[in-house]
C-alpha cells in the first residue's frame, strides 16, 4: 500500500484484548443510564424538525404575496430535511433509540425522506460498512462504486474525471443512496458476481426501490406544488433546491467522516479472525472526527464524531460529544492514530484524496 494509507502494524493481541475492555467499559457505562434524557431529547428534536419544515413550507406558500419569502423558506426546508436525515433518520434507522419502543421513532417501521427506502439502507450500511469498515473490496460504501480514493483500487480512465463524478454524486446523493443496493447486486446492468448474494430477490429490490423513489417525487414536485397551487413553479422550485442543499450537506458530512487523507484502509487478509479489540482498532483507524459547536453537531447527525459511531452504533448519538474526549484519551494510551480537525480542513483534504486518486498508480490492486 502507499505510504500516505499504509496501515499502522495490528495490535498486538493482549494490547487489543485490553482496548476492547476499556472501550467494553465505556459502553456499559452508557449503556446504564440510557432512559428519559434520551427519550426527551428525540422527542425534542422531531419537535424542531417539524418546526422547520412546517414554516419552511408556509414561507414558500408565501411567496404568493412577496418573493422575499422564498430563500428563508428554502433555507428552512432544507434544515428540517437535514435533521430529519441525519440526526433522526440516520440514529433511528441505527436502532439507537429502539430501547424507547416509540411506535414509529424505530429501527423496524420508521422510514425518512429521502428516496432510498430504508430496509435496504440498512443491509448495505448497518451490516456491511459497519462490519467491514474501509476494507478493500468488502466496504461497498468505500467510493460508493463510483470513485478511486486509494492507489489499492485500478485506476480507470472515468477516474481521471472522479472529482467532476463527486460533485455529482454530491448533487444527487440521496439518488446514489436509493440505488447503492441495487447497483452492487447488478440488478438492472451486467452480471452479478459470483460473491455476491443479496438478502432480498432482485424483484423485491426493485418493488422497494420504484415505490420509494415514486412517492418521493410525487411527494416534492406534485403534491406539495398543487397544494399551493398559484405559486407551483415556486414550490417546485424550493422543493427541488432544498433537496440538493440537503444532498450536498449529507454528503460532505459523510466524506469528512471516512475519506480524509488520515483514514486508513486495509486488505481481507489482515482482518480475518479479527477480534473485538482488533475490529475497535480498525474503527479508529478507518474513521475521522472534526470539530464544531452543538449546531454543527447536531446538524450532522453528530457524525461529526465519526469514530465514536463506528466504535458505537446503536448508541444514541448525542452521547458522542461528550464520549470523544475518553475515546480520545484511550486511544492515546495504546498509540493509536485519533484523527479529528476542523471541518474546513478535514474536508480539504478530502478533495485533495479525491484528486490524487484520479492518477495513474502502480500499486497492489484490488478489482473494484
């Protein structure tokens, strides 16, 4: 591997042993004093995020008497569509607050809006990101099938172009999630790979995937337009630019979290039998923090502590905060490389990964 992804040597087995029980310790801890703080605080934020979108949409409706309306109201639209996403849809999706038993605020019935229908974000995120985090060839959220972002993979001539590839990505991202499954499963093009074996029949894959996307867009750009229909192209409009915010935030927060010039990948071989403290330390390792204030966080669905999710996550995740400096302080005690930073400079380097994949490299490669 190169030098700027070689991966640090794995931990010794009475080291990892060591950081599993320390880390183990942290989580029961948490773990014990789950109850009402939690439940208040879901129940405080879907409060805000029905706020948000509700008066979005009234400021949008009212651009029938002045059009000074429609850019808060756009501005408003998109931050209920981001919480909605990432703090809500995201943790809840997670199972972090199943404990509660909410009859819709669950892993088993809640669904969000965005057009990826949630079952399937949750086979192809829950189980294998979180399982195989940033291994090569496992990790299918690793350049979501679409971008170079380690010298490990063949480069391709489309790769030359990636970061014009990414910006779209970003602009479509929830489209890019809806179909993630379903393109690793080769449903609609060329032929699946022998290793690949989905949960659920290619029919199934997509009954999900056409219903959800149908009734996102009937949703945004014809039920909400003819509601407020003297002003439809501007409801149209709102509602298309406050989804492309949303997917240009979702998206920027998620690279932060994964594919800065610090997290690290690794090959199968080196994480067969891999033990608790052994897979502890790849999330470590193969995640990234970056720092900001309780907005920031929250808006972010605080994946903005990136490593706390993948060491814990089922975990609510407003606990993360205050969890990262401990976190942090562990890993310190073993050595290990805890890579946090501002946003701004997390991201650049991020766009600085994505370009220097797009050349040509003679390295040990894995067929994407």
């Amino acid at each position: 591997m190169s030098e700027q992804f070689q991966i640090m040597r794995p931990l010794p087995q009475d080291q990892a042993n060591k950081l599993a029980e320390k880390l183990d310790a942290l989580l029961r801890t948490e773990r014990a004093s789950l109850g009402a703080e939690d439940a208040r605080y879901l129940q405080r934020l879907v409060l805000v995020q029905r706020l948000l979108t509700i008066s979005g949409r009234v400021l949008i409706a009212a651009c029938f008497f002045s059009l000074w309306c429609l850019v808060p109201g756009i501005l408003l639209l998109a931050l209920g569509k981001i919480i909605d996403n990432m703090e809500i849809g995201h943790n809840v999706l997670h199972g972090q607050y199943d404990f509660i038993r909410h009859p819709y605020l669950n892993s088993e019935t809640f669904e969000w809006d965005i057009a990826c229908d949630a079952k399937s974000w949750q086979r192809t995120h829950n189980f294998e990101h979180h399982t195989y985090t940033n291994i090569i060839g496992m990790d299918r959220d690793y350049g979501y099938g679409l971008l170079r972002l380690s010298d490990d993979y063949r480069w391709r001539l489309q790769n030359s172009w990636q970061l014009l590839t990414y910006v779209a990505l970003s602009t479509l991202f929830q489209w890019g999630v809806a179909y993630h499954e379903l393109a690793a499963q080769r449903v609609f093009f060329g032929r699946k790979k022998a290793d690949r074996h989905s949960q659920v029949s290619d029919a199934e894959l997509k009954k999900a995937f056409f219903g959800k996307a149908t009734r996102q867009l009937l949703k945004d750009y014809l039920v909400f337009p003819l509601l407020c229909f003297p002003v439809f192209g501007y409801v149209l409009l709102a509602n298309f630019c406050a989804n492309i915010l949303r997917n240009w935030w979702t998206s920027t927060v998620i690279f932060c979290g994964h594919f800065t010039a610090e997290a690290q990948v690794f090959y199968p071989e080196d994480c067969q039998n891999e033990s608790r403290g052994q897979w502890y330390y790849r999330q470590i390792l193969g995640s990234s923090n970056f720092r900001g204030g309780v907005w920031l966080h929250v808006l972010t669905g605080h994946l903005s502590c990136q490593i706390e999710h993948h060491l814990f996550p089922d975990l609510p995740a407003w606990r993360y905060r205050r969890l990262a400096p401990q976190v942090q302080a562990i890993a310190n005690e073993f050595g290990i490389a805890y890579n946090t930073g501002s946003f701004a400079g997390q991201y650049w380097t991020v766009l600085k990964r994505i370009v220097k994949n797009s050349w040509p490299t003679r390295k040990r490669v894995v067929q994407s």
